[in-house]
C-alpha cells in the first residue's frame, strides 16, 4: 500500500503471473499432480487468461469496481 497500489488490484495481477507462461507455477503444479504435458495445460487456459486479462483492464479503466463490494460491506 506504501508503493500506491491496491492490495485487490495486486491479487489480481499475481493471479494472472500464475498461471500464464513463461512462469506460470501453478500450471506445473497442476500438470504434476494431473501427470498431463506441460504444453496442453497452457493451450487449454487460454480462455481463462483472457478472461482475467480483460478483468484486469477494466478494472484499470473503472478502480472503483474493485473496491465497490468492500465498501458496500463495511
């Protein structure tokens, strides 16, 4: 929070590191645990990387929606 940013936005920029190449440690997890090749996880992800990618751009457009449902709450 000292560096100005969100801890919500964070998250969700560590979520997207961990699951896209060339990094994606949760991938090779998940491929260790499944016994299934490296290469088909991440062809197969592809839509949820989109997704969060585009999750991210608007929230980057519009901050306030990150936070609306924690204000809402208290």
């Amino acid at each position: 929070m000292m560096a100005g940013i969100d801890p919500v936005h964070l998250g969700v920029n560590i979520t997207i590191a961990l699951i896209t190449p060339p990094m994606g440690a949760s991938v090779y997890d998940a491929a260790a645990v499944s016994r299934l090749e490296i290469v088909s996880l991440f062809r197969t992800i592809w839509p949820f990387v989109l997704t969060a990618i585009a999750v991210l751009l608007l929230l980057i457009v519009f901050p306030s929606l990150t936070l609306w449902l924690p204000m809402v709450l208290g």
